[in-house]
C-alpha cells in the first residue's frame, strides 16, 4: 500500500514539473530591480525524487523596497514553499510607491 501511495505522489509531481534546467536562477518581470536576493533551499524531497521546475512568485514590495507579500502563480507544489520563503526576504531597490513584482525561480537538481 505504501509503494502504491508514493508511486501516486511521484506520477503526480512529475506531471506538474515545468521543464527547466541550470542552476537556481531568478528574474523579475518589472523593471524593478533586486538588490538583495536569498536563494531557495532545495527541498530534501526534491533532491530523492530528482526533481527540477520553474515557480513563478508575485511579489508585493514596499516602497523601501522589502517584501510585504508573496503569491504563488504556478509551479511544482514540492518547490513553492522553498520559492516563496526566499522571495519574501529578498530585498528591492526604494520606490515611490509599493509595486508588484512577478519573479520566476527555476530550480534543478545539484
């Protein structure tokens, strides 16, 4: 029962996984620009199943330039928690006014 359990959990991870490669990368949709960027932990579980994918954050940033808020817009529901906790402690160029950004993290394995 339990291997019937995890090949579930793996077929269903593998149909959501975005196609990517490299290293743990990171843009930004805005022009906006980073000053500070916290890299993801790759889930321990990621690194088993020799996962890799693309999650898109959308980030609500202060006019000083820290992180208010993080939104998941799509990725591998094993990596978006790593993806979120990093961009929430990213730190962003001062602004006038607080801005929305849209990053895309690609993670693969090491």
């Amino acid at each position: 029962m339990r291997r019937v359990v995890s090949f579930i959990v793996a077929a269903f991870l593998v149909a959501t996984i975005g196609s990517a490669t490299g290293q743990t990368a990171a843009a930004s949709s805005s022009e906006r620009k980073v000053s500070a960027k916290v890299a993801p932990n790759y889930p321990e579980l990621a690194k088993r199943m020799h996962l890799q994918g693309v999650v898109k954050i959308e980030a609500v940033v202060r006019p000083n330039g820290t992180v208010k808020s993080t939104r998941v817009l799509g990725g591998n529901p094993v990596l978006v928690d790593a993806a979120s906790d990093a961009v929430s402690k990213w730190k962003f160029e001062p602004a006038q006014s607080e801005t929305t950004e849209v990053v895309q993290l690609t993670f693969s394995p090491q």
